[in-house]
C-alpha cells in the first residue's frame, strides 16, 4: 500500500481550495529548499521530489508552495495504519506513507486479491479521504512494483504466473537498489529494460557490478523476493537535515544548527527506544557537491550533546572542502537497546540518574509545548 502523493494529499484534503490545483510541498519560493512532495497537476510540469524549489518554481509559478507539518503527516499516517490493521493481522511499516501487508488466508474472508486490494482501498478512502494504490504479488518486490503500475489510485495484481512477463518490459530504473553508477553501467552494456538485464549471464554482470550487487539485479530480474511481513521492524536510522537560505561559513551558525538538529535526532531516538553507535554527518556545498563523514562509538547513545559532539568532530576534522555550506544535516544507527551509556570512570550513579531525568523532562516539556522550549545544555559556542 503506497498513499498518493501523501504530504500534497493531506493538504489537498485539509484545504479544498488547493483541490485539482498544483501543491508543491517543501519550502517558499525565494528561499533554500527541495520539493519533498508534489500533487499530481504538479507532476504534470516536471515536478519531483528533491528537485531545488527555484526549478519547480520555475516550472510552475502559479502552484500552491507550502512548508511540510510533520505533525499533521504523522497524525494522518497513524490513522491509515490503525485502518490496515483492521484489513490484514500483520502489517509493517516500510515509510510514514507506506506498508507491506501479509494477506495469506484472507481469501475465505475477504474474497479474492482483487477483491482485497479493493477494500484497502476503500477504507482509507472513507476513513481519510486520501487516495492509495495498491499492489498484490507473491513477494515484496512484486508487491512494490504492482503498487506503483498505476498510479494515482491504483490497484495491480499479479500471480505467480505473471511475474516473468510483467517484469519484462520495466526499464531497469525500476529495481530496487539502482544508483546512479549502476544506471550509467548497464546504459554502457545496452541493458535498458528488466527483459535485457534477464538474459546476460551472471558470471557478465559480476564483472562489471562486484558479486554482490550481480546476484541482487539478477534475482530481481527473475522476479526472486523476500515474501516476509515483519511488523514492528524498527528504521534503519535517524536523520535530520536542514537547508540554509544562503551558504553558511560562519562555524558559530553551523554548530548552531547541528546542535538543533540533534536534539531532534535524540528525541527521536529515545522516543522509538533506541540508542545508536555510528553518528553521521551530511554536508552539501554549492552545486548540490554532497559529502558525509561517519563515526563509530565505542557506546551507543541517545543523548544530543555526545551526537553533537561527535558530529562537530566529523565537520573539524573530516577533511572536508574549505566551502561556505548549502545544508548541514545529522543521523545515528547503529541500533542496540535502549540502554543507559557506559558509566564514565568519574561519574556519580547520582549523576547519571539525574541526567536521565533531565533528558526525560526535557522531551516531555516538547512533546507538549513544542520544540525548542527547553535544551540541554549545550554550548553554544564551536569547540575544538
């Protein structure tokens, strides 16, 4: 299941005005930003996600430009999510608009695929008001695949049978895990279609992919996938990111923002019960030149001043170009438990109790005032 269009969706819905109008979600025109979602009449022009909003402005001045509001997306996506678990018993969350659903054994229930697909469908539509499409197969990438055939508002189903011939003709682009590099390979060896990357041999493609990435396209060609539902299963990582309305060189401005973003990193995390060990930084420059320094803690965390810490350690001493930033961003993975840090060698039990509290106040007073109201104590001032 894949709602349409969902941040654009859930604005089209709350203001009917901006119905059948184009919606681009993710920052003014005049100032820095990415398109992060555009409404279909958008798309019309172009219009995609991650492009700089100056080419969508561009493209379609008279559109609808609007900041995202996270909150509302999240309200709206847990409604969709408790509506699938009234569908199906097991159901994963690939993104906030996105889930994978084990529909074995409905049949006797709910009638057949088709018919399945129908009433997800319909009741998101009648619970929300948003539109999905929809994609059943025997395996999740199939499943993917059917999900994005016919958008907006679709519903694909495909058999065992017809996964061969369904592949067939899909430009390669399609598959998952395709890079950039990958995409100018197969170009260079004439593979344009999931047909043409079907009939070179194996032992070819480990040539010029490595092993690994070889038996993946390979296996995605014959239509091979995991059929696993797993709910629960928890984000690979955590990252926040933010984008500056002129590039920045001022240290003092760019550890300010660091620091912001990670208490939200923190916040995440100790909401969703994690602690991290490999902390990484995202730097763009002008010309959209992006690079990204990665570090690995001897203890996971949760808390913003280590993630910034490190993070500032990353920027000073990353052996990045000497160039004013466009975006600074922040993540942890790196996953154990939700565990306390190991104790420092001169730290009083009492402390650390007491810095658990604090942390603990602190993202309540946000959860109910909003952020920023309240902040560790972290300097603001860049250090060494």
């Amino acid at each position: 299941m894949d709602l349409d269009a969902f941040f654009a969706s859930c604005e089209q819905r709350e203001y009917p005005e901006y119905q059948g109008r184009s919606v681009i979600v993710g920052a003014i025109p005049g100032h820095r930003g990415v398109v992060a979602a555009a409404s279909y009449e958008a798309r019309r022009f172009g219009i995609h996600s991650a492009m700089p909003i100056s080419e969508a402005f561009r493209r379609c001045p008279d559109a609808v430009f609007l900041r995202p509001d996270m909150e509302k997306y999240r309200r709206n996506s847990q409604q969709v999510f408790q509506i699938l678990e009234t569908v199906a018993p097991v159901v994963e969350a690939a993104s906030i608009d996105e889930a994978y659903l084990d529909v074995s054994g409905l049949e006797k229930l709910l009638g057949t695929p088709e018919s399945i697909g129908r009433e997800i469908k319909q009741r998101i539509f009648t619970g929300t008001g948003l539109t999905a499409s929809v994609g059943i197969g025997p395996n999740r990438l199939i499943a993917k695949l059917g999900s994005e055939y016919h958008k907006p508002d679709g519903l694909t189903v495909v058999s065992p049978e017809q996964v061969l011939d369904f592949l067939a003709p899909m430009p390669v682009s399609n598959l998952r895990g395709l890079g950039r590099q990958t995409q100018k390979i197969f170009n260079r060896l004439g593979i344009r279609t999931v047909e043409q990357l079907r009939a070179v041999p194996l032992l070819r493609l480990e040539q010029h992919l490595g092993k690994k990435a070889a038996e993946s396209f390979h296996r995605q060609a014959l239509g091979i996938a995991s059929d696993q539902v797993v709910p629960g299963q928890r984000r690979k990582s955590i990252s926040k990111e933010t984008t500056f309305e002129t590039d920045i060189r001022d240290h003092a401005i760019l550890h300010d923002a660091l620091r912001r973003l990670a208490a939200d990193v923190a916040r995440t995390a100790r909401r969703e019960g994690l602690s991290g060990s490999i902390v990484t930084l995202k730097i763009r420059f002008e010309g959209f030149e992006t690079c990204t320094r990665q570090y690995k803690r001897t203890t996971p965390t949760c808390d913003e001043r280590e993630m910034l810490k490190t993070a500032w350690r990353l920027f000073l001493h990353g052996k990045l170009p000497n160039k004013p930033v466009r975006l600074i961003g922040v993540g942890i993975r790196g996953w154990e438990e939700h565990l306390p840090a190991q104790a420092d060698l001169f730290d009083q039990p009492e402390q650390q109790e007491d810095n658990k509290r604090l942390l603990k106040t602190i993202d309540a007073v946000t959860e109910k005032f909003g952020k920023n109201l309240l902040q560790v104590g972290v300097s603001r001032k860049p250090g060494k």
